[in-house]
C-alpha cells in the first residue's frame, strides 16, 4: 500500500512524470517547426533585413565592385520624400488602387449575386470567368497592351467601328489616358477574385431570410440592402483588405504596359522602387528606402486583416 502511495505522490509531484509527458512532447514538435522557422529566417526576415540595411546606406552600382557603401542614416528616406517623382508615384499609386478596389469589388459583387441564382450553364460560365485570375499577370498585361494598341488594337477598331470616336485613342501613350488603359486590365484581372469570395460569403446566407422578408412586402432592392450587405460584411471587409494588399505591390501589369510612363503618368511605387534601383539610376539605397515604404503600408494593411478576422472569430 505504501508503494502505491508513493507512486501516486511521485507522478504528482513538480519534477514528476505528469510534466515530463508535456515536456516530451514539446520537445517531440520541435524537429517539425525547424524547417518553417529556417525557411522564414532565409526567404523573410534575412531579406528584410538586409533591404533595411541597404536603405540606410549609399549603396550604388560602385559599392558592387567595391564593397564600400558608407552608412547615411535616413538620408535615402529623406531623398525620395523631396523628389516629384515619388510624390506622383504615391498619388499614382492611391489613384489607381481606389478605382481598382471600388470596380473590382462592385462588379465582383454584381456578378456573384447573379450566379447564387440557379440557371442552366452556371458553372460552366463562372469557370470561365475565372480565367482573367489564373492567366500569369505578364501575359494578361501583354493580351491588353494588344488589344489598346493606337493603331492596330481591337478595343480602337471597335470604337471607331461604332463610330463611339473619330480618330484612335492613345490609350497607353497619352499622358491622360494610360491610367485609364492601365486600370482597363488590372480591373479585369481583379473582378474573378471578388466575385469567388463574395459568391461564397451569399451562398452562407439563408434563403429563410429572403423567404420571411418577402413575406413582409420587402423587395428585391430592399432584401439586398438590409439582409445581403449586412450579412456579407465580414467578407466585404475581408476581401476589401487583401484587394488593398494585393493592388498596392502590383508590378507586372503597369511594367508590361507602360513601365511607369509615359512622363510618370501611370508610375507607381513598385515602379518607382525598380527604376531608382535597377532601372539605370542604380540607386539601391533609395530604391530599399521606397520597398521599406510600401512594405509599412502593407503591413499595416496586414494587421487591419488579421484584426478584422479576430473581430469576427475566425481567429482565436
């Protein structure tokens, strides 16, 4: 009988077998994390590291072949908020991720509502709609760089065929234009995104809803302005975020298109970031201080995301 007491005591006890077991098995989930923790330390935290350490220093084309690239603090910072060009560039970059959210995200909407009805060749239709989201973004950049082109593009013959213009439009060399023809594509792509989430986030509302509403004399725009948008918040939230992150850090579309130009009128901060590093200027320092820029941004964007996800208890 004592022996068994004193077993009893030993696995209860601070030092006993009852904490070694969590123990072990903490120590056991070890060797699992240690390839995510190497791969993020290599291909994350390193890399922003570094792309900090650059931007405060004047690192050039020489520092290359040198390796002598003086520390200049916040000077690069200071550089890029005192060009013009970075001014355009940030305004650029508001102008064409607003539009681009709020057509993305009302077209996307527009076509989830009419597809939660059921009609024959509905998923075939929405198949195909996917497809704007799964071609690579250079080679729907190069398809719409095509069809905009002044002189031999398809959108100019059809206008000038309707007779809707009287001479080719420059969409993508005209100072006034080449926003819009950049916002023409990135739209495009951008619309099957929203429209999968959103027709998700319908088909979760119940039609018991629609039904009892009905019922009270409630019509079509009534039920979509009281029970679908409220009902669809948390995912318009969610899907308005990572719209957010993904048009601000957008490179391919605009370089494809207009490299930034012409005069800067479709330069944004992705642009701007290449052109001072890689683009003949070879100013890796600045063009490290402009990436650190848009990386703040996103990050905050970032934490909008999560905080929205936690506010609605997808994440514990």
């Amino acid at each position: 009988m004592s022996v068994t007491i004193g077993s009893n005591r030993a696995l209860s006890t601070p030092g006993g077998v009852g904490e070694a077991r969590p123990r072990r098995r903490r120590a056991s989930a070890l060797p699992f994390l240690w390839p995510v923790l190497a791969f993020s330390v290599l291909f994350f935290v390193y890399p922003l590291a570094k792309n900090v350490q650059v931007s405060l220093q004047d690192f050039t084309l020489a520092s290359l072949y040198t390796g002598d690239a003086p520390y200049i603090g916040l000077r690069n910072y200071g550089r890029i908020f005192g060009d013009p060009v970075f001014r355009t560039a940030v305004g650029n970059t508001i102008v064409f991720t607003l539009f681009s959210i709020v057509f993305q995200l009302t077209i996307g909407l527009a076509l989830a509502v009419f597809f939660v009805r059921t009609f024959p060749l509905n998923a075939l239709l929405r198949s195909l709609l996917l497809v704007p989201w799964l071609l690579p973004l250079v080679v729907s950049g190069t398809v719409f760089r095509w069809m905009l082109d002044t002189n031999n593009g398809i959108i100019n013959h059809i206008l000038l065929g309707l007779h809707v213009v009287d001479t080719p439009v420059p969409w993508l060399t005209d100072y006034d234009t080449a926003m819009v023809g950049v916002l023409l594509c990135n739209i495009w792509i951008g619309v099957p995104f929203n429209m999968v989430i959103l027709y998700g986030g319908l088909q979760s509302i119940s039609p018991d809803l629609y039904e009892a509403s009905a019922m009270d004399g409630a019509g079509k725009l009534r039920q979509f302005w009281y029970i679908t948008l409220p009902m669809l918040r948390p995912v318009l939230l969610v899907v308005t975020t990572l719209g957010l992150i993904y048009t601000l850090k957008i490179f391919d579309v605009i370089w494809v298109l207009t490299k930034g130009g012409p005069a800067n009128a479709t330069q944004n901060l992705t642009t701007y970031g290449y052109q001072l590093s890689f683009g003949g200027l070879s100013e890796f320092g600045q063009g490290a201080a402009v990436g650190n820029v848009l990386i703040l941004v996103c990050l905050g964007l970032s934490l909008v995301y999560l905080r929205t996800l936690r506010a609605e208890g997808e994440v514990r």
